[in-house]
C-alpha cells in the first residue's frame, strides 16, 4: 500500500510492479499516485556514445548496482555543463520554470525542482487521473517548443530520454530533496542553495 507523510504519497517497495515500461536505457514507472526524483536534459548535454561506453564498462555488473553507477556517472556529466547550455539564459530558465509551475495542484503536486544550465531536476508526485510520462512529456513539448523559438534552435532542444526514480520512503524523499536544491552549490554555479535564481530553495 502507498504510504503518506505530510500530505505527500510515496510507493512502498513492495508496492512496485504494474507500471513499469521501458524505454531508452532505463525502466520507467508510471504508477498514478507515486512520488518520483525525474531528470530531463538538453539534447546535446550528454552524447550517446558516451552513455554506450559506460554501458560497455559496466555490462558485467548486477544491473541495479550498474544502474546506479550509470545514473552518477550521468549526474557529474550534466553538472560539468558540456553542450550549448541553453538554460544558462534567463529567459529559457523562466520559460521552464513557468512550465513546471502551472499544472502545479492540478497535475501534480511539485515538491522540489531545479532548473540547471543543461538539466533540470524535479521533485514530482502526479494526482489522480495523470501519469508521469504525460506529464514530463508535456513539459519537454512546450517548453522545447517556446525555448527553441527563442534561441534560434532549429534542431532538438531536449534528450528523447529522461530518468525517473520512485520515492521509496520519507528517508529518500528528504535526501531527493536535498540533492535537487543543493545540485548548484555541487556544481559550483553559487555558494548556497538560496543564491539560485532557478529553484524551488530560492522560494
């Protein structure tokens, strides 16, 4: 049964089953009522021979533990800010947060996000009636839509893939958290979390 702490909605990990579907590199979950740690990013931000060549080095690993590794070694590649890091201009970083602040209460109930120069984290848990993948998938249309007229961008704006984590429990919810809100300060864009311009701290 999915379990509640103040007000938010976490799946247990026993509860985790029906929903999963594949696509890309990694098994996504679209379970109704489930909290999840989702990262998108930029097309150019992380090339895919590089994700084949840590696939390569790590194909003799058990997947869960190859998984993770490729997932860290995903977060320090987008935190380096390789490609175009079209979200570096304030106008792009505004047109994303708007998109992620307007089906807030209705779609979903958004707990923590951040918009990087090259990624952007969210803290997401879908209502009833909604499911993660259209949700994100809204997102990266019309945001890709108005930021690529405003940038010139003739070519694709977002990655076809993006990467989403179930919220386990209360422990896991609070360090996603954490890690969304201080995922500047780790990449050396400012001081504090507050400092951010394009955070859900600096609200």
């Amino acid at each position: 049964m999915p379990k509640v702490f103040k007000n938010r909605l976490v799946l247990s990990k026993t509860a985790v089953g029906e929903g999963w579907h594949q696509r890309g590199y990694f098994p996504h979950f679209d379970g109704g009522k489930v909290t999840q740690h989702v990262c998108i990013h930029l097309a150019d931000s992380l090339p895919r021979t590089v994700l084949e060549s840590w696939r390569e080095r790590v194909r003799h690993l058990e997947k869960s533990t190859a998984d993770a590794e490729i997932r860290s070694r995903i977060q320090s590649y987008l935190d380096a800010g390789y490609g175009n890091c079209w979200l570096r201009e304030d106008r792009a970083a505004e047109i994303i947060r708007d998109s992620l602040l307007h089906f807030n209460a209705r779609q979903y109930r958004l707990h923590a996000w951040c918009v990087m120069p090259n990624h952007v984290h969210v803290l997401v848990t879908p209502l009833a009636g909604h499911v993660l993948s259209k949700i994100v998938g809204d997102w990266k249309r019309v945001t890709a839509h108005k930021c690529s007229r405003l940038l010139g961008i003739a070519g694709p704006f977002w990655h076809k893939e993006y990467y989403d984590r179930y919220i386990r429990n209360a422990r896991h919810f609070q360090n996603a958290m954490v890690y969304i809100e201080n995922n500047p300060v780790k990449a050396g864009l400012c001081p504090t979390p507050e400092e951010w311009k394009w955070s859900s701290a600096r609200r």
